[in-house]
C-alpha cells in the first residue's frame, strides 16, 4: 500500500515545524521512495516541492484544504496511511498518523490570537485521539500530551528535531569565532527577547560583544517592547530574514547561543548552535533540560541578574568539544526519526 505524505507545510514560512516537515520529509523519501507528497496549490517553496515530487490536489488553501481537498482525495486512495508532519491532520479520516509538536496553544492561549487558540484547542485533542498513532519532538511534550488528553504512552513515540540537510552538508568544520550572542527565532512574547535584551544590557557585555537577533524586524517593535534606539545603543542588531547559507554562516561565526523561551517543545536553534560550536544559554524549562542538560548554561527566564550572569559565564565557559557535537547530531537525527515514523507506518499497515 502507497503512503502518503501531508505537505501542506510547504505554503508555510519556515519555523521550527515546517523545517521538522521538510527534513522529516527529505529522509522519508529516501527510505520510501514511492511515497506521494500532496500539497494544496499555494506553495512557498517550490524548490523543495520539485526534490520531494509534490502532487498538487483540490483548490481550496489552509485549514479548509486539510479538512475537504486533502480528505477526499486520499480517501479515493483505498484509504491509505497519511503521514501528517505539521500539528494538523483532516480531522474526519481514520488512518491519519501525525506529529503534534508542542501544545503552547493549550497551555499559554494568550501568546497566539484568540482564533487560532479556539481552532487548535478544537482540532488536536481531536486528531490525537482518532490517529493510529502520535509522534511528538520530545519526552517533555509525550508526557504533556499523555496529561492533557488522556493518551495513553504506547500511542506515542518520540521523533526528535534534528540537524538540516544544508548545515550537514557544510560540516562542522571550525570558523574562527568572533564575539557574538546569537539567538534565533520569532518575535513574540514566547521567546522572551526583551528579557534577554535586558540581561545582556546587564551583563556589561556590550563593550565587547555584539547581540544578534535574527527574526522579522517588524515584529520585533510591533510584538516586544523592543526599540530601535535601546538596540542602537547597546551594540544589539536584527538580522532580518537571513537566507539558509547567511543563518549557517551566522551560526559559525557566533561564540554563544542564546534563547530564553517561556516554553518549547525542543529548541532547534540550540541544537544548531551547539553543532557549530556555539556555547549554550537557556531558560530553564523542561524541554531544553531534557535536550541539552549537561551542555548549557540555564537560567530563569524572567530574572535579569541570573540571566546576565548566564551570558558572562557562558563566554568565559568552553566551548562544545567535537566528540559531544557528534554526539548531539547521532541523536538528534531525521534520517532517524523518518525511520521511526516509518517503522510505525508500516506496523500499521500490517495490522
């Protein structure tokens, strides 16, 4: 039996789930190359939707594309398994299997608007109870899933984040470091920059050391408290939508990478930093102890002090030998959790 891959991720700017997708997808067609990816018309990346072969279904876009196109089609298909790698899944389909990869959305509803809050709360609880089977990014996230809905453990498997394709293929060669505090990710009050603004202002690092936020400059004013003349006169800049080889290069350079999320499924920017020898500084939250515990040094998000302390001691700190970044990038693996997914798949199918 054919399977089939969900790709509506490809109409999505890319963020931490949509590269998930991407690579996930990647492996998968490596590891089963007969397998069809479907996507609505809208694609962002066509790039990636010619290397994946993406067949285009139905007219319709977004979640009304999920929840009739994708449907519909698949169901002609002798209801083959659908692979949905992105939170959501057509919501009346029985051989769904999916990767919800955190629920901030139920835990924190006020960080997203209320329509979208309303939606997910309506949707998951749902296509994680009808799935054949749930895949999520972290031990953290099963353990919340299992809490909130009433899963039961067998019924989920952790998959993990992993390393791109682009940022294995140029190696962990070493880049000379320059003083740089890196942090990537979405301006939003989730990933807390205006606290980690404040404790680098803190620090008394700034005479030495540039702060690099990468992210939608727009958002940054609009979304944080942030403003252009606090950043001017700290020595804090926004690199605004970098491409893939800019935010690789970005990576190599930084000493130390930074995030003060509130609250995450796993943490990509962090993994990625450490692959490139960047020293670690994190909220203390469960998900980044469970990853990268022993690697980082953690903090409380919302004390200035201990955060500015953090930084100080990061760049005073080591750096990540070359034996624990293999380490990390053997077990923080797509190729490894394409395997996975399959595995179950396919256990599925033999049901």
């Amino acid at each position: 039996m054919r399977i089939y891959i969900n790709a509506r991720f490809l109409t999505q700017p890319i963020s931490g789930v949509q590269r998930y997708g991407i690579e996930c997808s990647r492996q998968i067609k490596k590891l089963a190359p007969h397998a069809c990816f479907i996507a609505p018309p809208d694609i962002l990346h066509q790039d990636i939707a010619a290397e994946l072969g993406v067949q285009i279904v139905g007219r319709r876009k977004g979640h009304r594309w999920e929840q009739i196109d994708l449907p519909l089609f698949i169901a002609k298909q002798k209801n083959a398994p659908l692979i949905n790698l992105a939170n959501t899944a057509p919501l009346f389909y029985h051989n769904n299997y999916v990767t919800i990869h955190d629920l901030a959305f139920y835990y924190h509803p006020e960080w997203n608007s209320r329509r979208f809050a309303t939606w997910y709360n309506i949707l998951i609880p749902r296509i994680a109870a009808k799935s054949k089977h749930v895949f999520t990014v972290s031990e953290t996230i099963k353990a919340e899933l299992m809490k909130a809905y009433h899963l039961p453990g067998r019924k989920i498997t952790v998959t993990y984040n992993g390393i791109s394709k682009a940022m294995l293929d140029q190696g962990m060669g070493e880049v000379p470091k320059e003083k740089i505090i890196l942090s990537v990710g979405t301006f939003n009050k989730r990933k807390n920059h205006e606290q980690l603004v404040a404790g680098f202002i803190a620090s008394g690092l700034g005479a030495q050391y540039r702060l690099v936020l990468v992210g939608d400059r727009n958002k940054a004013f609009s979304e944080t408290k942030l403003n252009e003349q606090q950043l001017k006169d700290n020595n804090i800049d926004i690199v605004e939508s970098p491409g893939e080889q800019e935010l690789i290069a970005l990576y190599r350079k930084a000493e130390v990478e930074a995030s003060l999320s509130l609250y995450e499924g796993f943490g990509i920017p962090l993994l990625e930093g450490i692959y490139n020898g960047c020293k670690l500084v994190c909220s203390d939250i469960p998900a980044y102890r469970e990853i990268y515990g022993g690697y980082a040094h953690f903090c409380p998000a919302a004390d200035t002090g201990q955060i500015a302390a953090a930084l100080r001691a990061a760049v005073a700190g080591l750096a990540p030998g070359l034996e624990e970044r293999e380490t990390l990038a053997q077990k923080y693996s797509y190729e490894r959790s394409a395997e996975v997914i399959l595995s179950k798949v396919t256990a599925g199918i033999r049901k």
